[in-house]
C-alpha cells in the first residue's frame, strides 16, 4: 500500500499553542476526503483529492497565518451508498469529522448531503454532478462546487450550437443519470435553435457501443452527444474512432468528460471531441504553477476539475471557519455564501443562496495529436462561458431555500 | 428496401455487428464448456483470466515492446501456464469433493486477481492500439467494418472450429471424452489421465487469455472487463447445453445475433435478453438447447 | 460428497446444552456491545447476520447452492424503502410487506432454479439475479443508481419513534433475534430432518417417498423470505436501498460469510457476517485490498478449512453448534 491514507495532521506543521478565541469543536477543524480511491472514479476524483485539499490546508494556513489546527482524513466509498452513509454516519457520530468534501456519484453525494443536514455539520461537494444538489435536494448544509450537470448541458449544449453544430443524436445511458443528461442537454439544444434528429438509449453499463455508433452515423447529424460517463464514455469514444466516425465529419460530444478520461484514451483517439470543464491546468500562470507542485504530490498525475473544485472549496473552508469563529456546520455554510471567493484555480467567485458556487465555465475542443506539446497538453479553448450564465439561474431554481 | 421498418442495410450492418460480440461469447464459452466438460468445475476466474490476457498483451506491448503478433501466440500460453500451476496444486485436490467447492475456490481466485490488479491500475482502462495492418475500415456499401473487427469474426471462427474439430474427430478428443465418462477405465488403458485433465484446464484458460487479448484493442484493458462479460457466458453456457462443445459455439454466435437484433429493435433490453432466453430455455428443455440429461 | 460440515461428526447426546451456551452468549454480545461499539455498524452485522443465516438455510441444510441471493436482499430493500417511504407504511408493516415480496420472489425463482440440480441450480440463480439486477437498474422506482434515499424510519406501531438510534437498535435485534429462532426450530423440526435427509442423498430421500422438489422449493421460500427480512430491516437502519444489494457481488458476500463461519452450523454464519463486515468496515480505506482479502478468505477456506470457524469449534467439542 503505497500511501497512508489515515489521518494526516497538518497541525504538526503550525503547533501553535491553543487556538484561543474560536470555539471549534474539539479544537481540531477535522475534514472528511470521501471518494472512490479504487474504482471508476479513482483516477479524476481518488488519492489526488487528499493531495488538494492537504495543499489547500497548508496553502490557507500559509497565506493566512490562520492559528487553525485541521486534520485531514480519507475514506474509499467504493462507489456504493451505504457504504458511503455509512462512513459519513461514523465520521460525524464518533470521530468528530467536521465537513465532508468531494463526493463522488451523485447517489452518494445526495445521500451525504441529507445525513449532513441532519447532524448539522457540512457537506461541500465538488464531485457529484447531479444539479439537484442545488436544487430540489438543496439544504443549508451543503454546498456544491466545481460543476453540475445542468453548467454541462448548458456549456457545451449552448456553445456547440452557436459554434455550428445543430443537428444532435444522443446515445444515452439508460439510467437516471443518462435520462437527466440528455433531457437537459435537449432543452438547451432546442432552445437555441438546434434539432434533435434522433437518440438511442444504450443499456447500462455497456461495452460494445458498435451497433448505437452505426445508428448515429446513418443519422447524419453533425453532433452526436454521449449522455453518458465513465467506462461508457471511454469506450462510445474509442469505438467511434474505429469506425471512422469522426473522419467521417461528425463530432462527439462528451456531456461529462474529465482530463484523466481522455489522458486514458489517448488524443489519437479522442481528437475533435467537444467537451465543458470549469478548470484545466493550462489556462493560466497560476493554474500551471499549482498544477506543477499537485503532480509532484500525485505521482505525476495532473489535476482534474474536482481535485481544483476540492483545493478551492477547502480554502473558502477553513476562511469561512475563521471568520465565523466557529465550525457548526450550519454556521459556516451560511458564512460561506456571504464571502466572496478568490483562489488561484477559479478566480473570483460566490457563493448563492442554493449552494450553488459560481464560476466561469470554459468549452474546449481535444487537440489533434500534433497539436499537443506533451502528455496532458490536450484541450485548446473554444470559448469562456461568463460565471454569471453558466450555471442554472436562481430564477429556475427548485432549491426550497431561495425565496421567490 | 425495409424490414420491420429497419432499412435493411442497417439491419445487416447490426447483424455483423452482433456477430463480433458473438466471437467474443463463443470464444469464452468455448473454453468453459471444453473445462466443466471434462473436471466438472465452473471456471468462475474465466472471466479473470479473460482480464489476464488483455492485460499481460497491454504489459508486454508497454513495458517490453512485445507486438500483438506475438502476444497473441505467448500470452494464452503465459496464462495457459498459471492455469495449470492453478489446476495442479488446489483443483486437485477438491476433485473428491462436492464440485461446488471448485466453484468458490474459482471464485474467490476471481476476486484474487481482479483485486490485484484493480490495485495496481484502478479502474479507468487501458488504451491498445490494434495491429497496423487492421487499422482502417472495409467499405461494405452498408456500413464501414473496421478491418480488425473483421479479424477478430474470422479468427475466433477458425479457433472455434478447430478446438471442435480436435475435441470430437481426433483420437486425442476422444480420449478425452472417454475420461469424461470414465477416468479410472481409461487410466487402466495406460492414458495418464490426470495430466490430460491439468492440460484441458490450462487450454481453457488460455482459450480465455486468447480472447483478451483479440478484445484489447476493442475494449478499453480495465481490471474489470471480465467481471459482467462472464455472467453473460454462464448464461450462454446453460442454454447451449454444459456439455456440449458445439453447443457453446453455436449459442454464442447465436446470443451474438439476437443481441444485434435487439439493440435495433428494443435497445434497452439488449442486456436482458440472453437471461430471458435463458429462463425460456430452462422451462422448455432443462438439459440446454444441444445437451444432454446428465 | 454433499457441501456440508465436511466429515461426520458423532454426536454422543442429542442435548442441546452447548447451543443454549452459544445462543445466550450472541445474545448478551448484542445485547450490551453498543455500550462500547457504534451501534448502526452492531446493526449492519444483524442484518448480514440474518442474511448469511438464511443462506445458510439452504446451503448448509439443504444443500443448494444459491449464488442469487442478493436477489431477495435487495428486493426487499426496494419494497420496504417504497413501502416506508412513498406510501407512509409503519416500520413493522414496511418489513412484513418485503418479507412477503421477497418470498413471492422466492417461489418464481425457485420453480425456475429447482427444476435443476448442483451447478446448474447455482448458475440459474445467478442469471436469474442478474436479471433482476438490470430491471432494478432501469424501472423509474428504484430510483435507478441513486437507489430510494431519505427513507423513513417511522414510528413501531405507531408508538415507538425509530429515528433514534436507541429504539432502532432494540427493533433490529428482536427481528434479528426472531429470524434466527426460527431457523433454528426449522432445522430441529421433521422438516429440517427431511431436508438434511435429501441433502445427504436424495434418491434414497425420493425412494422412501418423499417429494423432494416440494421441500426444496420451500426450504428455497423460506430462505428468499428470511433474506428479504434482512434486507428490509437494513434499508430502515440506513434509511437507503441501493443497487448495490441487487448486485452479484452481495451474492458472493454471503457465500462467503456462510462458508468462514461454517457451512451447516447455526452460528456459523452469525460469526462469519460479523468477520466480513468488520473486515469491510476498517479496511474501507484500502480499497482493492478488501476484494483481495476476500478472495484469499475464499481461497484458504475451501482448500484447507472447509468447516469455518464455529464448524472447527463444533468439531473440537465434539458437539453441534
């Protein structure tokens, strides 16, 4: 086993003595890292997310010299739900764990987002993808970071139509997850302009997209849209290279693709394929600096939008704690919406009254093999989507919490 | 032209279709039929070594340069080898034994060794690259074939047939049938009865390995790949018949087709479809479709 | 040689002293370990406790090979969230309803299965399973992936609240406590003999006249609906009924469990549950290791400890536990 991923105790690094005035249980501020570390989502969520969010305790406490003793600990939910509820129920019952961050699986992330509520601690997300958490699943108690699906539909759905591509066939996962993805996807397709010319819905899991992919071709529709994630993803992407899809002059669209998804496949094979992220390590200086020292932290690894979503929402944390002077989960949660946010990996940013944080969403396109420098030189950016547009207007909100 | 308002173009480009998973399904029942046939044990780690061979292919290719060429031939031979390491020193032993303990003893080696290695490489997979010379697709006028698909129908066609034709026309084959039936008769004629059953088990997995290795550049390598895939050929497996070697073949070519045809139809159900034969099957002739009452 | 606690044991008396000791002991264990030990995590191992017992009903009794069961486990995980949940059901109600669906399950899945013998009835569960697995994965109800969250606890009877903890403890365990009785007086009953007699041989069981098809299928009944208890009473302790209950892989958990704590044993699969859940449970951090672990678990009990740990014990006192 290469890493121990038992409590780390960044509090060794700043022994300062006695935190006086803040009245944090047990003096210790303890976050709970909960994600898959040995399945689907081990490579974009995983080891790497620990690694973020020790970064972002030492980086806080660096740049802050906050007097804060915080711990960190992590646990693998193995993508199941009542292993996951079960852990998040022990953390918070006895071993005093004050927030749980990242999340994985949006099952698991609404399942953690209630117990969270429940015990009045706090639950700030950055891996889970279904919009509900901002939504009709809001409470005061989570907060969601990094993206949704409804900023996926939006992004790539809006800004492939407006780029050109107006005629869609989905080949969609078919389950609730899938359903939501292209349901979304489809009203924004129609709403600026687009067509839906066709969709087939692909068993879940699947390996052998052949027979869906040759429906899509026979379609003709410019775009075909994968409401589909993980393994299916990789695998509908693969195949559709091998059978000369995209020669063919139709271009994919990956509704929740991630950096290590397409590193795995290899740009060969992913080229020319349009997808929405909210960060990637190459957009600016600071993005390149941090994603230097994560690497060296990861094996080598660069970040993916939800180990940035995890250092981020970390950082505006323990800043809330520290002003709140307190770490009640309901307390800090509603000082984290009054904050505003500033950190190197999503700029400037808030908070909302749903839980919803906002930031800029960017529509990047996968680089041709010969137009990459490098391993993880993969995207070239489209178009920047302005935070203010790129997620779900409260105005369409069902969070119960938004007073209409 | 239309068929069941399917253009009938479309419908043969699905039905080819169909027929690559086909060879994929023939060839791991293949193995496993040619196993329970002779031992009597359900290879649960079928699956696995399935995963082995892709994976040893992807190691091969990435850490010593070894081409798919020569892994197709030294991989089922590497994995060939464990196979028998395996069979001599616990299968053995559990021959006395109700066959079910061979069940769970390849169950939990399944566990073993996709724990291992979804340790060592998590679960996202792999990239293959298919050989050169199958890169690139056959222009059928009715959909495009990528030429290692049209391969991998052609290979495992030839492989199928050939296990076939050794098991039931040659002598070899009928030695081995006959120690089926009656091992300590056909030890008394002087056959080394016990080797001949190590070997079948290590030709079984390496029938598996073979066949991951032909899906490497297909499927993503993941640790994984063979977990659900088995299930689908247990079920391929009882409607062909336990026993029956031509059985296997037939009915995977065969679950190849219908699930072709239902992805046209009712895609939904495509991943039901074998266990709703299945139970069809069971209700109508309980031996499977070409066994026999045992 | 029928799956069972490996070789003959002569049993000098037929007084059940030593199984008295055992049951009064798992009693007190469960009844003043929460003092010390998480209470939802003593709870967890109940619901697999019964879960493996029921199995072991069939396996260790009567000899079948079910590598389904998580069919019945989850299903009525399913029924009882729904029940608890959309329709407002008391908890006692909620876990009686999936009993009962669970066992209608049972009775499909079992004319189906029994219609074949040994191997073949364990792969005919398997797919049967699978099958299930995949209409779950798909009918709107179940809530697909994200499975019935926010479940209810409810109110027993009406009367007692068991949101808190201290209450639902006491539920789960005299469900626990029930389940457990029961199979115990099935397996001392004529019926636990006649099905012990046709796992042992069944031609000769069919000679003497018995309809072994009939008691199979209601040993398989009783199994599938004892199964679905469990599962109902676990979707009320964490208040979620998952996808993961309907997988294969549960099914190979109780397996598992059933065979490290002893095949045929009463108590067995109450201790083995216990090793599998505490062992997922601390090792939760290491990932791929609890696979790995469980495979050698499996490995090592098939090749050189067939009898598990209370069948070793049995063994060693000479008496049947």
């Amino acid at each position: 086993m290469k890493r121990n991923l038992i409590s780390l105790a960044v509090a060794a690094a700043c022994a300062f003595a006695g935190s006086a005035q803040a009245q944090i249980s047990d003096g210790i501020v303890k976050i709970g890292v909960l994600n898959d570390m040995s399945g689907l989502y081990s490579d974009i969520t995983g080891q790497g997310s620990v690694v973020a969010a020790r970064m972002a305790v030492e980086d806080y406490i660096r740049a802050s010299k906050s007097t804060l003793k915080v711990e960190i600990v992590g646990a693998d939910h193995q993508n199941k739900p009542d292993v996951g509820s079960n852990v998040a129920r022990q953390w918070y019952d006895t071993e005093k764990v004050d927030m749980i961050a990242d999340v994985p699986t949006s099952s698991i992330g609404l399942a953690i987002a209630k117990i969270s509520a429940d015990k009045g601690k706090l639950h700030v997300n950055s891996g889970s993808a279904t919009a509900d958490l901002s939504g009709k699943a809001c409470n005061a108690n989570t907060i969601h970071w990094a993206y949704d699906t409804w900023m996926l539909a939006n992004g790539t759905g809006k800004a492939i139509v407006k780029s050109g591509g107006d005629t869609w066939f989905f080949l969609t996962a078919d389950y609730a997850f899938g359903h939501a993805l292209e349901r979304d996807t489809e009203a924004v397709v129609l709403k600026n302009g687009g067509k839906v010319v066709g969709k087939v819905r692909t068993p879940f899991p699947t390996q052998d997209f052949s027979s869906f992919l040759l429906q899509a071709q026979a379609s003709k529709a410019k775009i075909i849209g994968l409401a589909n994630a993980g393994g299916d993803t990789t695998n509908s992407i693969k195949q559709a290279f091998e059978f000369g899809i995209t020669k063919g002059g139709q271009n994919l669209a990956g509704l929740l693709v991630f950096l290590p998804d397409v590193h795995s496949l290899s740009l060969e094979k992913a080229q020319g394929l349009m997808l929405t992220e909210t960060f990637y390590w190459d957009l600016n200086e600071q993005t390149r600096a941090f994603t230097k020292r994560f690497a060296a932290a990861n094996g080598g690894k660069y970040p993916s939008m939800v180990h940035a979503g995890v250092y981020s929402s970390v950082i505006h944390y323990l800043k809330a704690v520290d002003a709140a002077k307190t770490d009640d989960g309901t307390k800090v949660a509603a000082k984290m919406k009054e904050l505003p946010t500033d950190d190197v990996l999503f700029g400037k940013g808030t908070v909302r009254a749903d839980g919803r944080k906002i930031h800029p969403a960017y529509l990047f396109e996968v680089k041709k093999p010969s137009e990459s420098k490098g391993p993880y030189d993969y995207y070239k950016l489209v178009s920047t989507i302005p935070a203010n547009e790129a997620f779900r207007p409260l105005s369409e909100s069902d969070c119960p919490l938004v007073k209409k | 032209m239309e068929i069941f308002g399917i253009p009938s173009q479309a419908l043969f480009g699905q039905l080819l279709i169909g027929l690559i998973n086909g060879s994929f399904y023939a060839l791991l029942s293949l193995g496993l039929a040619v196993i329970f046939g002779l031992l009597n044990i359900i290879n649960f780690s079928h699956g696995a070594q399935y995963m082995l061979g892709a994976f040893v292919a992807y190691l091969s290719l990435n850490k010593l340069g070894i081409n798919y060429w020569v892994s197709l031939l030294l991989t089922p031979l590497l994995v060939g080898a464990t196979g028998v390491l395996i069979e001599k020193t616990m299968l053995k032993r559990l021959y006395k034994l109700d066959h079910l303990y061979g069940l769970l003893l390849t169950f939990g080696l399944a566990l073993i060794i996709q724990g291992v290695f979804r340790h060592e490489f998590g679960s996202s997979g792999m990239p293959y690259p298919s050989p050169e010379v199958f890169q690139g697709v056959f222009n059928l006028g009715f959909m495009f074939l990528p030429k290692y698909r049209a391969w991998v129908i052609v290979v495992s066609l030839v492989v199928c047939l050939s296990t076939w034709f050794v098991i039931e026309r040659t002598k070899l084959g009928a030695y081995l049938r006959a120690a089926t039936e009656n091992p300590s008769l056909v030890q008394a004629f002087g056959i080394n009865v016990p080797r001949m059953v190590t070997l079948t088990y290590g030709f079984g997995v390496a029938l598996a390995a073979f066949a991951g290795v032909m899906a490497a550049p297909i499927y993503q390598v993941s640790p994984m790949m063979g977990a659900d895939i088995i299930i689908v050929v247990f079920a391929v497996v009882v409607v062909g018949g336990m026993g029956s070697i031509m059985g296997a073949i037939l009915t995977g070519f065969g679950l190849g087709l219908v699930e072709g045809l239902t992805k046209v139809f009712y895609p939904e159900a495509s991943n039901t479809v074998i266990f709703v034969i299945m139970t069809i099957v069971l209700l109508l002739k309980p031996a499977g479709l070409f066994g026999t009452q045992k | 040689m029928p799956m069972s606690n490996a070789s003959p044991i002569v049993f000098k008396t037929q007084s059940f002293t030593h199984q008295w000791v055992a049951f009064a002991i798992m009693v007190l264990f469960f009844a003043i370990a929460p003092i010390w030990v998480y209470p939802i995590f003593l709870m967890k191992i109940m619901c697999f406790a019964l879960f493996a017992c029921a199995f072991n009903l069939l396996l260790g009794f009567g000899g079948l090979l079910s590598f389904g069961h998580a069919m019945f486990l989850g299903t009525a995980g399913y029924a009882a969230a729904h029940a608890a949940k959309v329709w407002g059901w008391n908890p006692e109600v909620a876990v009686l309803f999936a009993t009962v669906c669970s066992a209608g399950l049972a009775l499909i899945a079992g004319s189906l299965a029994i219609r074949r013998q040994g191997i073949y009835f364990a792969m005919i569960t398997l797919a049967l399973s699978q099958m299930i697995y995949f209409f779950y994965l798909q009918t709107p109800f179940t809530g697909g992936e994200d499975g019935i969250q926010s479940v209810p606890r409810g109110k027993l009877f009406g009367i007692f609240d068991l949101s808190e903890n201290k209450a639902m403890y006491m539920f789960v365990l005299a469900i626990f406590l029930s389940g457990f009785t029961i199979i115990w007086r099935i397996v001392h009953s004529p019926f636990g003999q006649i099905l012990k007699a046709i796992r042992e041989n069944q031609d000769r069981a069919i000679s003497l006249g018995y309809d072994t098809d009939h008691f199979k299928l209601l040993a398989f009944v009783i199994s599938g609906a004892l199964a679905g208890t469990a599962g109902a009473t676990k979707a009320l302790v964490f208040q979620l009924a998952s996808l993961t209950d309907v997988h294969w892989s549960m099914s190979g958990e109780v397996v598992l469990m059933t065979l490290l704590g002893g095949l045929g044993t009463l108590f067995g699969p109450v201790v083995g549950a216990a090793i599998i859940v505490s062992m997922q449970n601390y090792l939760a951090q290491f990932g791929a290791w609890v696979t790995i672990i469980q495979g050698l678990i499996f490995v090592i009990c098939v090749m050189a400890f067939r009898r598990g740990v209370i069948g070793e014990i049995a063994n060693w006192l000479k008496k049947p536990l």
